[in-house]
C-alpha cells in the first residue's frame, strides 16, 4: 500500500528530496522555441478534467477537455473526451471527437467506465458503460428526464441517481400560448433520487427525502447511501446548507443526519463503510470547505481530525479502513499526506514544492494512486503514482506543441504588507528580460476572496500570464489576506472589511515589485474577474493614482445594489461583509467603487457575460456609465450575450483574450489617450476563415 509503513514513508521522502530531476513545477525553466505564448496558442490549449483509477489499479480512465475553435467548430463549451491509460503507461482513445462525456467511474467489477452523455439518439443525459478490454459504449440507464449524479451498489446490480421532475404538461401547453412569465426564485421543479436496475423495464419510484439532492455516494458495504441535500435548489442554499444524510436503500429513509456547518466539499465511504470522511468548512462564518471531518452514520458524530491546520484540504480519498490520504493546498503548492482516522499519524508522502495537484483517485487497497497535476510549464496532466515509487509520475502530454514554445519565467514571490502580514504570490517574468530595465505591470487579482493563485498554469483566456510575459510584462498573481491555502483565520482575515487591508496588500505588493528595480511604476495594469473584477475597480478609482489601465471582468462596483440583485446574498453576508446593508449604509456604500467614481482617471475595459446571475451586469453598467458621465477618463464596456459569470464559448474567450491584451498594449505600452477601435482584429484564424469564405 502507498506510505503502509513509517519506514517506507521515510525512505520515499528521502528519494524524492533526493531525485533532483524529478520536478513537477519547474519554475524558470525556459522552453526554447521560435516565440512565446500568444492567444492563438490558449485558445487551443487542452487540459484533463477529471481521474478515476480502476479498482485494480492497472487503468487511469480519464475526461480531456478539448476547446473548440473559433472560426471552424459551431461556437460553444469546450467538448469532454474519455481516454484511458493503460498498465504500459500509454493513454488510449475511448470516447473523442464532438462528445461530452461526464460523470466517469469504474463500475464495480472494473471490468468498464460508466459515463453520462446525450448520445446519438437520446433526448435526455444517460448513464452509459464501456468495457475496458473494447467494444461499444452501451446505454444501460435513461429516464424521462436527464441523469444527473449516480451511484453504483456494491455489487453493481443497481443504480441510484438524481433527476429533475419533467415540466408539467398543462405549463407547457401555456407556454407554447405565450405565457412565459417567470416567479423569480419560487418556480422551479423537484430534483429527486431513484434507485434503477439497469437493463430493467421497470419504473423506478423517487425516494422521500427532505429537500434537493444534488450528489449521492453507496457505501462500499451494505445499503447505505451517503446524499448531498440542501432545502433549495438555490444557489445560495446550496452554497450555505448543504447537508449531510445517510439513506437506507434497502428498507427506506433517512438513518442518520450530520449538522456539517457551513459550505461541504467532498464526501468519501470508509472501506468496510462504517465512516464518512468530509472535507466541510470549520464553521458557517469560513468562507471555504477545507477541514478534514470524519463522520460516524450510527450517531451522526463529527470530529475535526486536522484541527488549527494552516492549509486547505483539497481532496480525500480512504488508504484503507483506519487512515486517509488527503491532498492539502499549503500556500502556493500542494502536498499529499497520510493521517489516521482518528488524526494520529500524520505523514508526508509528497512534500510542499514538487507539485500542485487538484484531484486524485487510489485504487482498491491504496496501491496505485492517479492525480491530477498541473505545472508551471502545463496545464493539467495525468500522474500516477505506485508502491515504492519516489513520486508521482507523468502519464499524459495533451499539447505536445508546448514544447516548442519559449516560456518566461515563473517564481514565487514573498513580502511584508504595510502592517507587517507576509503576503505570498507568483511572479511572471518578461520573456527577454534584461538586467537593470524596468517593465510594466500586471497584476492580476483572483476572485473568491476564498481561493488562491497555485504555482502552476496560471496562463487562461482571462489570466494574461505567458502572453503578457511574452510581449515585455511582469504579470503578478497575489494571495493578498482572505485568500485560502494558509489556515482558516488568514482566509477570514478580510472579513468585514471590504477593499480594505485586503486591497492594500495589492499596491504593498506593486512598491515591492518597483522597489526591486524591476517595474516601472508609471506602467502598472490591474485585472481579475468576480472579485477580482472588484479589486480592478477599487484600483481604478480609490487607487487610481497607482494604476495606469484597468480590465474589469464581471467585477462589482456596488455593494448596496449587490444586495439586491444577486445571487447568493446569504453567502456574501455570512463569510464576506459579516454585516448587514440596513445597519451599516454608510459602510456598503464608502467601500464600493462607484462611491470613488471622481477619482478614477484611469482608462478602464469593462467586460460582463449578459446572462450573470452572480454578479450581476448592472454592476458593470453603474460603473461604465459613473466614469462615462465625468469623462475624465477613457472606459468601455463590453458585453458577452449568452454569457454567465465567466466565458464558457470558444468565441467570447477568444475575444476577450484578445481586448484584454490590447487594451493593456495601448496604455502601459503605447501612446494611451482615446482606446482602439471598437473591432476587433482576429488574426491568422480570422484571415484564414476570410480567405475560405472568398474561396467559396
């Protein structure tokens, strides 16, 4: 078994301290090749989703996610593929092409991957299977309506799975009248689980529960069925009040319940099924599920077996019945450890700064672990790690042109805010930088607050990171205070104190950066989306004075109208203001960007999907239209129909990477004054489509 032994343990640290070529993050290693990344080169990007390892431990099956490209493929989503890596360690094609294979899992004999999809002529999401050793894909459970979480029995004899309750008949037949009126968060359908025999005609009948399911995990032993419930399909409810509920599939209803507080991540059967591990939030008011509970189903018990742990635990998984294995988020990496189930134990299997992994499934028995790894150099790969082997080791290369393109730089990046708090982010260097020259800047702000920057691929449609360094930036990635990875009390650290020390700690990072000799503090930039998107207007009117250029993404800039009009207000209350609009007006309205509209003299690109329901687009309207009114400064707002909170489309990505970057060009590195032109120049896959077009 993977770390079985104390001894073991050790002697696998000592090698992989040891083995100085093996690295995952190789920051500041220098691809040679004809030129940098441009985004051309993100926009086909791929990168793997998810990892499932067979019970055996012989087979990674594995999603690939694979963009579609603009100008060629209908716009939309990125496409899901299924592949499998085999006991030689090379990856097979099962499912490809324009598929969206969701959902894997080995079913229980291992003998093949269960999978959702809408295939050839299904009008619903199914639950199909493919045998490893070849064949066809088979359908072996559809319902009237979609498919949504499943579960298999022990014995792979039955299925439990969600689905939503069809539309009503005599609504529909309104409808198709013209009566489309929507009852704002009151009008939705039941979400319900059934248990089905695969291969049966019978109907199977919806169990009672006491809310909305969204995700259900059997035992590995017996009937019991562990379920995600929260008392609403909201987002916010299920942000907030997710609940833990142990369901009896033999003889019906709930036995067990759990008061997990606050926010729930993942939720793994002990072996034998006598326990829960839960990864749940410390309580209601931490902004992120992170703390490693173990859950007894007999009395509904749980225990924080990692108490006062200055990490986030990221993913679970059971080596056996009496210890896990979890992957914790510490600062800018992650690391794979062991600890009893009773929180003795604890033991490094892989240490801080050898990889940044996000998920990770074992096999049966712990032999053979497969993670999910994404590294300065790549995004996310498949890795596996064995018995006896020094670390984990790379399976998959999904864009094997990367090697051929020159990438800047990459390091991490520590220093003292105003008040004396270490702040920790990744620094990307200019690609041909030069000793003693100075550069513009990029910071870039994540959203959340509750998340954080990894050491890792840090390069998106939205994220400038190599494509900045490649045309002469420094492009900074901060985990200014209230962000996750170091402890529950540094990620409330923000709390109740919106664009206050946390914001601060943006510029304190900018004077460390200038004071370094390396950034000219005339050319600095701000971008982020969500809260990010905040941080970007914060910087571009209260700190205007600081930033030169601003790219503002589904960003807010008033928190009292945010009250009303997204849609997790009880979120935001309980673990981001901490207090309430009607108490505290003057609050609300002082830390919002807006308020600061006068001082803003700095040229900002506002960019909002239409159809956020997060943040919604009025906030970028109230912004644009403030800054418009004064014109002391150039801004621009652009829209994304059929666009949520973040880009989901091949097209819009591509767009916006394009407006980000030349907007950033135009005032930290050009002349500035009026912003280019409206349109857009798409480049070698807009003249290429141009020239097909005329051809025809």
């Amino acid at each position: 078994m993977i770390g079985s032994t104390r001894c073991c343990i050790r002697n696998r640290i000592g090698r992989m301290f040891l083995a100085a070529t093996f690295v995952f993050l190789a920051s500041g290693i220098d691809a040679r090749g004809d030129g940098g990344l441009t985004p051309e080169h993100v926009a086909k990007l791929r990168g793997v989703g998810s990892v499932s390892m067979s019970p055996d431990g012989q087979y990674v099956a594995y999603t690939l996610s694979v963009p579609r490209k603009p100008f060629e493929d209908d716009n939309g989503g990125n496409w899901s593929e299924l592949h499998v890596v085999g006991p030689t360690g090379e990856s097979r094609p099962y499912i490809t092409g324009k598929v969206s294979v969701r959902s894997i899992a080995w079913t229980p004999d291992g003998k093949g991957i269960s999978f959702r999809a809408k295939r050839g002529d299904d009008k619903h999401t199914s639950l199909y299977v493919i045998p490893i050793d070849g064949g066809e894909a088979k359908n072996v459970l559809s319902h009237e309506t979609s498919i949504g979480s499943y579960t298999w029995s022990p014995d792979g004899k039955r299925v439990a799975f969600i689905a939503t309750d069809k539309e009503d008949k005599d609504k529909k037949k309104l409808k198709d009248k013209g009566f489309v009126q929507e009852v704002y968060e009151e009008e939705f359908r039941q979400r319900r689980v059934y248990i089905a025999t695969p291969g049966s005609d019978a109907d199977p009948e919806p169990m009672d529960l006491p809310g909305f399911p969204s995700e259900l995990h059997w035992a590995p032993v017996g009937s019991q069925i562990a379920m995600a419930i929260s008392p609403s399909p909201l987002i916010d409810d299920h942000y907030m009040k997710r609940k833990v509920h142990i369901y009896d599939a033999d003889n019906g209803g709930i036995v067990s319940s759990f008061q997990n507080p606050g926010k729930l991540g993942q939720i793994d059967w002990s072996p034998d099924g006598k326990y829960l591990a839960i990864i749940s939030a410390e309580d209601l008011n931490d902004p992120s599920a992170g703390r490693l509970m173990i859950a007894d189903p007999n009395d509904g018990s749980l225990k924080d077996i990692l108490p006062n742990y200055m990490g986030q635990v990221g993913a679970i998984a059971w080596h056996n019945n009496k210890t896990l294995l979890f992957l914790g988020d510490e600062g800018v990496w992650t690391t794979l450890q062991e600890i009893g189930r009773d929180g003795s134990g604890r033991e490094t299997v892989v240490p801080v700064e050898k990889m940044v992994a996000t998920s990770f499934s074992i096999s049966r028995g712990g032999q053979a672990a497969a993670m999910v790894v994404e590294s300065a150099t790549h995004p996310r790969e498949v890795y596996v790690m064995r018995h006896g082997d020094a670390g984990p080791q790379r399976m998959t290369d999904s864009n094997p042109w990367l090697k051929d393109v020159r990438l800047a730089k990459q390091e991490v990046i520590r220093y003292k805010a105003r008040d004396g708090v270490e702040i920790e982010g990744i620094l990307v260097r200019p690609l041909d930088e030069k000793p003693g020259q100075r550069y513009p800047l990029i910071l870039a702000v994540h959203g959340g607050p509750e998340s954080h920057y990894h050491n890792s691929w840090l390069t998106r449609y939205s994220g400038a990171g190599q494509m900045a360094a490649a045309r002469g930036y420094f492009v900074f990635y901060q985990n200014y205070r209230g962000s996750t990875g170091r402890g529950v009390e540094f990620s409330k650290a923000g709390q109740g104190d919106y664009a206050g020390a946390e914001f601060d700690d943006l510029v304190d990072g900018v004077d460390y950066l200038v004071e370094k000799g390396w950034v000219d503090t005339k050319k600095v930039g701000v971008t982020g989306g969500s809260y990010g998107g905040f941080a970007t207007a914060w910087c571009s009117t209260y700190y205007s004075h600081r930033f030169a250029a601003g790219v503002m993404f589904v960003g807010i800039s008033d928190h009292v109208s945010k009250v009303g009009t997204t849609d997790i207000p009880n979120e935001m209350f309980l673990v981001h203001a901490r207090k309430t609009l009607y108490g505290h007006w003057d609050f609300y309205r002082e830390r919002s960007p807006i308020y600061h509209a006068e001082k803003g003299k700095t040229p900002l690109l506002i960019m909002h999907g239409k159809d956020d329901t997060r943040v919604h687009p009025s906030q970028s309207m109230e912004l644009y239209r403030n800054l418009k009114n004064l014109g002391q400064t150039p801004v621009r707002l652009v829209w994304y129909p059929g666009e949520g909170h973040g880009n989901r489309k091949a097209a819009s990505k591509f767009d916006y990477s394009l407006r980000m970057l030349r907007w950033f060009d135009h005032y930290l590195k050009g002349d500035g004054g009026a912003p280019p032109p409206v349109e857009v120049d798409y480049g070698e896959l807009g003249a290429k489509k141009d020239d097909e077009k005329e051809k025809s």
